[in-house]
C-alpha cells in the first residue's frame, strides 16, 4: 500500500521524472486489490504493472528486468517487533542492482546507508520519494551501491558460507 501510493504520489506530483519509470509489483498480497483499484482510478495501469504470484524459478527473470529494487516496508500494526525474510534482500543483493529500503530491523541490520544501499526511516513517504529519485538521476550512485551490494552477498551471505556458519555451530555446541 505504502508503495503503490507514493509512486501514484510521484506520478502525479513529477510525472516529467516519472514517466520514464515504470514500477513492476512482484507478487500478491492483502492489499493488493486495493493497489490495483488505485492505480486504475488515477490512470496508471501503464507505469504500474501487477504480476500477481510468479513461479519461483522465473523470479530471476523478473528481478533482472527491474533496474532497482524498493523496499519500503512499515512496523507491524500491532506494534510487535517487525521480522521480515531477509532472503528477498540477499536475492537483491545478488542482483547487483541499487536497493532502496526502509531502514526497520534485520533490514537495517543487513543493508548499510549510502554503502550498498539507500536506507529511509519507515513510512517517512517525502524520504523515500527523494531517494527513488536522487537513484535515478545519479549514475555514479546507482553504479557504487550495485557493486557494492554484490559484493556483500558475495563475501558474507552465500548458501556455502550460511552452511559453514552453521556446521561451525554445531561443532561448537557438539
């Protein structure tokens, strides 16, 4: 939801920056009917595209058609701690590609500000807006965080490495 309505936001507010962006939303979820209904009120179903569930072996494939990847999550309603599956941030990693994320828990625990990442402060929408923007205008800093973040899932969450971690542990405990 948080998403969908700050692209509607940027859409509407600097559609001259915009328009060159399309947002791909991989997946489903509970609000996404409210997305779609959103996005079709204002006029975007072209630069808004839903995919819906894909199957997993072609999420490769969709991830590398995508030129950064958000990830704007928000606390828990509830007001319990937020956990999230990091494994989503270490395929985004993998993909050498700008990440752009809400700086809440394990995420800002994992991804490190203007390093291999841009990290905003949850549900602050003017934030996140600036960054998607300042990514896309700036080549040099698309570059250096892409390269960067392949680098830290390579040197530090690969299955060879987590397995290793693992087997060490139990020998420890064993």
């Amino acid at each position: 939801k948080f998403l969908t309505e700050s692209f509607v936001s940027l859409f509407k507010h600097e559609k001259d920056f915009f328009e060159k962006i399309a947002l791909l939303m991989i997946g489903d979820g509970s609000e996404k009917k409210y997305c779609e209904d959103l996005v079709k009120k204002n006029g975007l179903e072209s630069n808004i595209v839903f995919t819906g569930m894909v199957e997993q072996s072609n999420g490769p494939t969709y991830l590398d058609a995508c030129d950064a990847f958000l990830s704007p999550h928000i606390p828990n309603s509830d007001g319990t701690e937020f956990f999230g599956s990091p494994t989503k941030l270490f395929e985004y990693l993998s993909m050498e590609k700008p990440i752009i994320a809400s700086n809440l828990n394990q995420i800002g625990e994992i991804l490190e500000h203007e390093k291999d990442a841009i990290l905003f402060q949850p549900l602050d929408k003017e934030a996140f807006l600036i960054n998607v923007k300042r990514v896309f205008s700036d080549q040099h800093l698309r570059a250096t965080l892409s390269k960067n973040a392949r680098e830290k899932v390579l040197n530090n969450y690969t299955w060879d490495l987590h397995t290793e971690k693992i087997v060490s542990r139990l020998n420890e405990i064993l």
